[in-house]
C-alpha cells in the first residue's frame, strides 16, 4: 500500500496525460506531491526526506515547464531524482554510521556489514541505470513512449531489480528450521 502512495504522482501524472496533455499532467503531478507530503506530515508528524526530495525536484521542473511552457523540463524529473538517490546513497558510505540501505532495510534483514556496503551500492547503479534509460527514453521517442516508459517501464525495472535483489540476498539470510550439524 505504501508503494503504490509513493506513485500515486506518477499515476496521476499518466491519467491526466492520457486525457489531457503533458502540461497538465505536470500541473496535477505538481498538485498530487504537495498533497502526498502535507499528508504525511499530518498523519506521521514528520517530514519524509524521500518524499520532500522528490517534491522539491517535480515543483521545480515541473514549474520551469509550465512557466517557459517547455516539456523538456519535466522529462528530466525522473533523472534528477534517480540521480539524486544515487547520490544520497553513495554519500551515506561516508556519511553516518551505516550505508543508507541498511538503515532501510535493517529491521527485518541481517547482513554481513561488507554485504550492506554492496547492497548500497547495488542501488547507487540501479539508481545511475534508470536515470540514463529515462534520459534515453525521454529524448529518442514520443512522449506518448516516454509516459508509459515513466509508469510501467520504471515501475517494471525497480520491480524486476528488487526481485534479483531478493535472490542475491536469499544466500545471505540465515536458515530457519535448518537442521543442527554435528
């Protein structure tokens, strides 16, 4: 449930493009971020640093789009964001205690430490990956391609890794109910 929140701009974002155009698309993306982080803040008493990311990129890409009325603006969103994760994850090996991820996952995993340092970096890659086949997507195809690519092309990569992520990780994850050795 908490996934498909974090979508919910880009859901709307596709929905408004479908039925309108890629400058109301923003406008209502715009909207939709606003909403997602005051709502968080109301109901979590906290501000989501995620979140406040990702809406501070959209105001301001989107709003250079909609102002200079110039889509190439908010074709680099997903990018910028995906590049600005890339970034905070890689900073978080030098920066604090632990790798960025770790402090994410943490709680329901136990890891070597070396095998975190590994994960995060995994993710610094995938993060590099999407923001360059966003940027790819975004200015040798139509935008109709570029808008499903943005749903269900970003949406298919972030799943299809996490899934490889699971096997890779699978080995790494104690034994439950293994048989006791001699």
């Amino acid at each position: 449930m908490k996934m498909l929140f974090e979508f919910l701009p880009i859901l709307l974002f596709f929905v408004a493009y479908k039925k309108f155009d890629i400058y109301v698309a923003t406008a209502v993306a715009m909207g939709a971020s606003v909403i997602q982080v005051a709502y968080v803040r109301w109901r979590e008493e906290r501000w989501d640093k995620m979140l406040l990311g990702s809406m501070g990129m959209i105001l301001v890409l989107g709003g250079a789009t909609l102002l200079l009325h110039d889509d190439r603006f908010i074709l680099w969103k997903p990018t910028a964001i995906n590049w600005l994760f890339a970034l905070v994850f890689l900073g978080s090996l030098w920066i604090g205690k632990k790798p960025l991820i770790r402090l994410l996952m943490e709680k329901g995993v136990s890891l070597p430490e070396t095998i975190w340092t590994r994960l995060n970096l995994a993710w610094v890659g995938f993060f590099l990956l999407t923001g360059a086949v966003n940027l790819y997507v975004a200015f040798n195809y139509s935008r109709d391609t570029w808008v499903n690519f943005k749903l269900y092309g970003l949406m298919g990569m972030t799943l299809l890794f996490v899934v490889l992520q699971a096997f890779w990780l699978h080995r790494y994850l104690p034994k439950e109910n293994a048989p006791e050795q001699p």
